[in-house]
C-alpha cells in the first residue's frame, strides 16, 4: 500500500489533492475501511518528510481557495503543532519513555488483557478489527485511531502508555509528537481532565455499520501526572557551520534533501564532500518496531540516498551508531557532520550521542532546521486554537501561493 518513495508520495499527494477541498472537511471522519479515498493517507511520507508539510499545504493551495482548503491545512497543522508543543515540553517524552521501560519490565506486556487487545481478541468487533489492520497495514485512520485509544484506555483499562506503544511500533507513520501527545489527549492528560469518549452509536455511524462493538465504557475519567516543569523555549536555528570538509547524515526526520538544499543554501558550495544515511526505527520502543515499518523506514532512507546520489556521492550506513558514523567521517576526512534538524524523540536521543562521540574526535554536528518548523514551532506554548489563529500568518511567512 505504501511504497517508500518520494515519487510514491508525490503520485499519492497528486491523486488526492482534488478531493483536498469540501470533499474532505465533509467526508474525512468516516472509516470504511481500506482502500480510502476521503483522506490523504499521506502520512507515512509526511513523517519521514519525502513528501514535505509545505508542499503538500502548496500542492492543496494551489488547487483550492484557502477556506475550501481549511479542514485540510488544519489537519496538517496539527503535526506541526504536536511537534513544537513536544519541542518546549520535552520531559512528557522523557517520562512516557521511561513509563514505557518500568511497565514492559513489570510484565504490562505480558498479561492475558494486554495480549488480547494486540492480537485483536478482546471480543469488542471494532477493536480487534483495528488491531489487526495496524499490523497488517501499519495505517489506521484516524477516527479509527481515536476509538482505539479511548476503548483502550476506558473500556479495556490498560495502560495508555502500552497502547501508545503498540501504535509506535506498527504505525509507518509512528511519530514521537503525533502519537505519544494524542494518547495524552484521549487519556485527559493533553488537555487536562478532558477525555474523549468512544461510545457505539458513533462508531456506527461513522463506519457505515460496518461494526456493532458492546460493552464499551460509559464514562472516562481522566487520568492525572506529576505538574510538569515549565515550557523551555525554542533555541535558535543554528547557523551554517564554518567547516571546509563537512559530511550530510540523512536520517529518517528528513529525506527531502533537494529542498532542503533550497532552503540552505550552503549545503550547495561545493563544501559538502560526501553523504551518508541510515536508520534505526527499532529505537521507538524496547521492544522494536514490526518488520513493516523496518522496511518502510530502510527504504525511505535509502530512496533519499538514491535522490542525493544523482547529485553525487551517497552511502548507506548499516549500523547508525555513533561509533559507525564517526568512523564514516574519519575516514572521509571530515570536520563537520550536517544533519537535518531532529525534533524530540529517538532520532533526537541518537544525535545528542553522536555529537558527544563527534567532539570527542575533534569532529563538530551541525543541524540545520527548516523554516517551517521555526517559524511555527513557537507559537505550540498553548492549546491547538491558540496556534490555529497563526496559521494564516504563518503560510503568508512561507510565501505559499494561493496564501494570504
Ligand atoms: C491515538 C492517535 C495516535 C496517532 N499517532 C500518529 C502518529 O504516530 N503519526 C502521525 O503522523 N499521526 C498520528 N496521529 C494523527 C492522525 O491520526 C494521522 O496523522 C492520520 O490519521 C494520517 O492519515 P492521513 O494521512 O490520511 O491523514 P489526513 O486526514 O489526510 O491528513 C493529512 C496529514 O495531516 C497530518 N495529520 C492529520 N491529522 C492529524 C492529527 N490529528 N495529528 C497530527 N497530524 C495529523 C498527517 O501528517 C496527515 O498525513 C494519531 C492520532 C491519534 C488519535
């Protein structure tokens, strides 16, 4: 369903952007299951970012007004605001990772409910239903998304954390922001004390009958954390580095390389003398990642390799360790590493690692961040609506036609 290519998401993105507009603020909350056509299913390549938040927004814009538009550019906006929210809150990943590790090592994921409710066996039609297309598929849409979590949650009475967990490992388009903030969101802890209740008749009517699911919670009651500490502020961008013999380190956070080449500049002075990449999605969870999303993930990386060959040298990395990539700039004679910007999560992790065992060989990291997600990133201090009222500005920053 998903091949891992920038050209599989470009034809993606090309098919769905006529029904971007009325059509899909209209149709979008229903699930009739696969194959869908009232959502993008663009995910998996916004994600790893072969197909970029600004070319899609451009794409839709530039074939509908922006109020036609909206729904669609909101929903974009929203992986934009769970990163940055994420970004100034980074100790909500700390916590849910460690929450995660402290539970799999009590046994959470050993239990009869917990096997249950993976395998698709709770008994509940809907539920297991989903279950067994996020394996089989590696998608869910996301009403189906928010049920789950919330059946997850209130009905069956597992830990969010393990559910957030299971949709990490077998979601293609597994996210640290996107995913672990809206667990947070359905379970009351997002925005605090409100849930979100799946009830039956709504399930019903949104997935044309197809499921009749009994027994579901009636109530929800939000569950309750530590205060966290204050937001930390959004560093600057970093600027261009001064080394003459610099590296690119491709990961899976960013593999469109041509525009990220447009919007940096120095990244085309002929002072880039070799490329490299390489992956390392089991890092989501202590338990690894499905054989799915290690092949989606393998194969962006290496189609991003592929693009960055044609305009010269590329290799692929077997191993993304630190001491991997060090010796890759050793060899290569470097004394820089450039590597896309990492938001919060696994990638992040890695690279405060890497640039530890950089330094220590007199090698520096360089990230370069994009101006999309400077730009917004800041005004995620709040809730959702506060953010949405910046959106017209922000597309306007972006200079994308068909934007204010
Ligand atoms: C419990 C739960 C877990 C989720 N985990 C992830 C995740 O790990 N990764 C992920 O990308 N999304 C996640 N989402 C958000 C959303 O469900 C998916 O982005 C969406 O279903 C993808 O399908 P689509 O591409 O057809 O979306 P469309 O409706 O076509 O939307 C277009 C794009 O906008 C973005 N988007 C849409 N809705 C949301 C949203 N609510 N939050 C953030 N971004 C959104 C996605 O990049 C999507 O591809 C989660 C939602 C829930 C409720």
């Amino acid at each position: 369903m998903f091949p891992p290519t920038r050209a599989a998401g470009l034809e993606a993105l090309a098919d769905f952007v006529p029904r971007a507009g009325a059509a899909y603020a209209r149709q979008r909350n229903v699930d009739t299951g696969p194959p869908r056509t009232n959502v993008s299913s663009l995910s998996p390549y916004i994600r790893h970012r072969l197909v970029t938040e600004r070319e899609v927004v451009a794409a839709v814009l530039g074939q509908h007004s922006l109020p036609a538009a909206e729904k669609f550019v909101q929903e974009v906006m929203w992986r934009t605001y769970w990163k940055g929210w994420l970004e100034q809150n980074p100790e909500v990943w700390r916590r849910y990772r460690r929450d995660v590790a402290e539970l799999i090592d009590a046994g959470g994921a050993d239990t009869p409910e917990y096997r249950d409710a993976i395998a698709g066996r709770t008994g509940i039609d809907a539920m297991d239903a989903w279950a067994r297309e996020l394996v089989e598929t590696g998608y869910l849409h996301n009403h189906a998304r928010m049920w789950f979590a919330s059946i997850w949650i209130f009905t069956l009475r597992l830990p969010w954390q393990l559910g957030a967990d299971f949709f990490y490992r077998h979601l293609l388009d597994g996210d640290a922001a996107s995913n672990t903030l809206s667990w947070r969101w359905v379970a009351g802890l997002q925005t605090k004390g409100k849930t979100y209740l799946a009830t039956a008749s709504n399930i019903v009517r949104y997935t044309d009958g197809r499921f009749h699911p009994r027994g579901l919670a009636t109530e929800a009651s939000a569950r309750t954390e530590e205060p966290l500490p204050a937001p930390s502020p959004i560093p600057d961008a970093e600027p261009g580095p001064s080394g003459v013999r610099r590296g690119l380190l491709l990961h899976e956070e960013d593999l469109a390389l041509a525009s990220l080449r447009r919007e940096h500049r120095w990244l085309d002075d002929g002072r880039v003398v070799a490329v490299a990449g390489g992956a390392d999605p089991d890092s989501r969870s202590p338990r690894g990642v499905s054989e799915e999303v290690r092949r989606f993930t393998a194969g962006a990386v290496s189609d991003g390799l592929e693009r960055a060959r044609e305009a010269g040298d590329a290799q692929a990395l077997d191993a993304v360790s630190p001491a991997s990539v060090v010796e890759w700039a050793a060899t290569r004679n470097l004394d820089t590493v450039v590597v896309p910007y990492a938001p919060v999560g696994p990638v992040a992790d890695r690279m405060t690692a890497l640039r530890t065992a950089l330094h220590d060989r007199g090698i520096a990291l360089s990230t370069t961040r994009r101006e999309w997600d400077s730009v917004a990133w800041p005004h995620a201090r709040r809730g959702f609506f506060p953010f949405r009222t910046q959106i017209l500005r922000l597309l306007s920053q972006q200079r994308i036609p068909g934007s204010p």
